[in-house]
C-alpha cells in the first residue's frame, strides 16, 4: 500500500485557516480532519479522557500530545482516501517531531502567517454564525498567547531542521489563493516522491 500525502495546516486563530479548508474540501475533494472537531468529540464522550480532554479545553489549553497523537493516528487510518488535510496541526515541538519520526505518511506542513492584531480583529468581527464557542476577548488572548509560546518554536523548529517540508503563506491573501497554492504544493511533492496519482484532481 503507498503511504499517502498528508497536509498539515498550522497557524493562529483568526488566521483563516477554516475558510481555506473549506475551499479544499469542497473544491479539490481533500479530506478534512480538524484537530479541535477530533478533540471536540472525545471532550463530549462520557469516558474519563473526554471529561479530561474537556477541562483541558475549557480552560483555553493544549491537550497533551499523547492524547492528541493518538486520536490523530486513529484518523488518517480510518480515511480511505489520498488527499488529506490536518487542521491545526502541529501545535508544539512535540507534535512536529512526530511529524519527522513517523512512517505511515508522507507530511507537508503549511503556515499560513498573519499578524496577531489582524487575527484577533478578524475574531472579534466575525458573526455570530462564525464564532466558537470560546470566543470571548480574554480567551482570544490566551489561544494567541498559547500560539506564541508553542506554535511559533514548532514552527521554527520544521523550518531549521528541514526533514519535514514546511510552506508558509501569507495569511492577507485570499482565501481560494492560499487553498490553490496548498494544493500545488501537494501535487509537486506528490511528483518528487513518484507516487501515482491518477485519482488526484489536477491543479492548472
């Protein structure tokens, strides 16, 4: 069986990384796993881990990485597909070495940039219908300061360490924009590494 492609999407909230995927799934067939709706719906099972990953979250927080890397691995194993998109991921250092040491799928790692000023804004102008349910000011403070503490050196760790390939893109650009160049970065790595693609849809 070939190992498949495998797009990690990172960045701040507020960023626009929801509306990208969007885009990819509804536009280029992608699979979307989102790390927050994974984590959301063990938090609601009635099991001692889902009433400690709902704590976790309440609070604003990081769910430990042997948690989030076991759900994640039960994921993509369960998806029949080659196109797959992680939403979220990786969010500390912890979850980027995961990134270089595995061997069931090939990554590629996507950071879509934008100034926290710009995010915060977005989230606090977004409409009732696109708001979550911690959106509130002082946990929009925590999720971007949380960003800054473990995202930004996870970041910088793929980018010094160049086993994992890692894009960044500009988060100003339009949503369609970012959601084309994610997928032609998937197409061309799909083609360094030779893997037949016949069922991919093609970017022109």
């Amino acid at each position: 069986m070939k190992k498949k492609i495998v797009g990690c999407v990172t960045g701040r909230s507020g960023a626009g990384k929801g509306f990208i995927l969007r885009f990819l799934e509804k536009g280029y067939g992608a699979k979307i796993l989102s790390m927050s709706e994974i984590l959301s719906m063990s938090k609601n099972q009635l099991t001692s881990s889902g009433e400690t990953i709902g704590a976790i979250m309440d609070r604003g927080e990081i769910v430990p990485v042997r948690i989030v890397l076991s759900l994640l691995e039960k994921e993509i194993e369960s998806v029949s597909g080659d196109r797959i998109i992680i939403d979220g991921f990786p969010r500390t250092i912890d979850q980027a070495s995961f990134l270089e040491t595995q061997n069931e799928f090939y990554p590629i790692v996507f950071y879509l940039k934008a100034k926290r000023s710009l995010c915060v804004n977005r989230i606090i102008n977004a409409s009732d219908r696109g708001k979550r349910a911690d959106d509130e000011l002082g946990k929009i403070d925590v999720r971007q300061d949380i960003f800054e503490r473990d995202t930004l050196p996870a970041i910088k760790y793929l980018e010094g360490g160049g086993m994992v390939p890692i894009v960044t893109l500009d988060g100003r650009k339009p949503r369609d924009v970012n959601a084309y160049l994610i997928m032609k970065n998937i197409q061309e790595l799909e083609q360094s590494l030779e893997i037949s693609s016949n069922d991919l849809i093609r970017v022109k």
